[in-house]
C-alpha cells in the first residue's frame, strides 16, 4: 500500500505556490521602483538587439540628375559629378529634376546589429576559447599532479595555490597592464589567457579527484593484460573520470560564462560593458540590466540543459559511474 502524499508534496500545488511566490517578488520589485518615480522605457529595449538605420545622400552640387548604366550623376556646367547611389536608394526626386547644393536626393534604411547582439557574440567568443583553454590545462595539471615526478607534482601544486589563491579581477588587470604589454598582446587574448588559467586550475583539481576516485584494480588490471599506462589512462580511466566529474565540468563552464563578465575591466566590449554603455546614454538602468541579466540567463540555461542530456544519455548506457 502506498503512502498517501501530504497536500504540501503535492506537485501541482508546489508548482503553483513557488510561482505565486516569485510573482509576489516581481509585484514588490515593480512597486518599490515606481515608488522612486523611475521612468520606465520598455519600449526602447528592441533596439538593443535589432534597429533600423537611414543613410541620406544629399547633393554635393548643384545640377540635372541623370542615370547612366546603372549609375547616377549631377549634371551642371562644369561636367558630371558621380553619386553614391545605387537601386536600393529611394529617390526624392525623378531624374531631369533640378536639384540645389545640399538637397536630400535619395535615402535607405538598413537593418543594423544592435549592441546587446554584438555584445553576446563577443561573450560567447571569449568564453568558447577559455573553456578550450581551460580544459587542456586542466587535462595537463591533473595529469602532473599524479604523476610519479617530482618536479611536475610542485610546478601543478604551485600554480593551482597561486591561482586559486588570487582574485579573478586582480589576474586579469596582471594580465592586461604586465604580461600583455611585455608580449604584446591584445586585450581579447589578455581576456582569454586569464580566464582560461583561472579556470583551468579548478578544473585540474576536479579532474584530479575524479581519477583518484576510480578503482586503482582497474588500472592493475590493465598493465597485468599488457596495456601500457598511458593507455590505460586515456581508454579506461579518464572516460570514467570524465562521466562522473561532469556535473561538475559543466557548472565551472556556467561560472566562466558568468565570470567572463569581468573583462569589461579591459575595455572589451562584452555584454557587461554594453550594459554600461547602454545605461550611460540611455539613463534606463533597470531595463538595462534586466535584459544583460536574462541574456546571460539563456547561455547559462542553455549549458545547463545540454549538461542535463548528457548525463541522461549516460544514464541510459549504463550510469556515470
């Protein structure tokens, strides 16, 4: 006989009050901020990510407008003067018009890239190679820490102390104002390299305590039926490794995502910094930060989900572990 399930574990009735709950958060965050008077420009949040531009070309002389071949020009005395303009133009006016020095002759409007969407790629750009880098040096430091040397064991215990003992913020100006300016580096790259060995050092130490954390038989095992260790390491205990440290691997990949926000220090023009930029002009900072906010939500929502499939996908071949 099954357990009959109290009014407060049903699943409905949770759904419905946890969402109550954060309607009444909004309710209180939207009374409090119209208590302040703020003005709220909701309407202006579209141009964040796509906004028309229209690009006018008026006369630089006086003359006839002519179409010869495709191409248009101002015709006076003095000869022909060539515009700028091509069909995708809109006349303002039919060619033999007479037109004066200075008049709007055509205008078109284009679709332009707003700076929320330029902003997300360049998020997306420093976080993709960070976490390339993250990884190998991860792999490489893990590997150092278990090996059988010495000197590779302190080289990996030295720089998994100093970096973990040092602010993200304090490596990337180290970074941008000393290692790139000796190597000349750009400041994407200065980006890049400091997430990348941040991260990199706390992926070691995942990596390193998810190999210890398989069976040493197996390893025996393997060098008793004559397979090599490195061998073994790569095509038994690292795939093992990396299935049951990968929860993890994937929340360290959502905190670079979000970290990766500290760039903006260096002047690179990520989301954060186009948030600023934005708030400067604009002088809307709630709306602003909402939508820089929920942007950043989708990534990390996305890296999460794609973390949930693999490890149904490694679920349904038999577990993590």
């Amino acid at each position: 006989m099954s357990k009959k399930q109290s009014l407060a574990q049903n699943k409905t009735l949770g759904h419905i009050i946890a969402l109550a709950f954060y309607m009444a958060v909004g309710y209180f965050l939207f009374t409090a901020a119209s208590n302040m008077n703020y003005e709220w420009k909701w309407t202006s949040i579209p141009k964040y990510f796509v906004y028309e531009q229209t690009q006018s070309v008026t006369a630089p002389v006086g003359g006839v407008l002519i179409e010869d071949k495709g191409k248009y020009y101002l015709e006076n005395d003095d000869g022909k003067t060539l515009l700028n303009i091509d069909s995708s133009y809109t006349f303002e006016y039919e060619i033999g018009a007479d037109i004066y020095e200075f008049d709007n002759i055509a205008s078109r409007t284009t679709t332009k890239i707003g700076p929320v969407l330029k902003g997300f790629w360049i998020t997306i750009k420093i976080s993709f190679f960070a976490a390339i880098l993250t990884y190998l040096l991860g792999i490489i430091t893990a590997l150092m820490k278990l090996s059988t040397f010495v000197f590779l064991r302190d080289i990996a215990t030295v720089y998994i102390t100093l970096v973990r003992g040092t602010p993200l913020l304090v490596q990337i100006f180290l970074f941008y104002f000393i290692i790139a300016n000796i190597f000349g580096l750009d400041r994407f790259v200065a980006g890049v390299l400091s997430l990348g060995i941040f991260f990199g050092a706390y992926m070691a130490e995942i990596l390193r305590g998810a190999i210890q954390s398989i069976d040493k038989g197996q390893l025996e095992a393997a060098n008793s039926l004559g397979i090599s260790h490195f061998q073994a390491l790569r095509h038994i205990i690292f795939p093992q490794a990396l299935k049951r440290a990968l929860p993890t691997l994937v929340g360290e990949m959502i905190a670079l995502v979000k970290d990766s926000s500290l760039v903006s220090v260096i002047a690179i023009t990520d989301l954060t910094k186009v948030g600023r930029e934005i708030v400067a002009n604009t002088f809307s900072p709630f709306e602003t930060w909402i939508v820089i906010a929920l942007v950043y939500l989708s990534i990390t929502f996305s890296l999460s989900y794609l973390g949930h499939l693999l490890e149904k996908k490694y679920n349904a071949k038999g577990g993590m572990s």
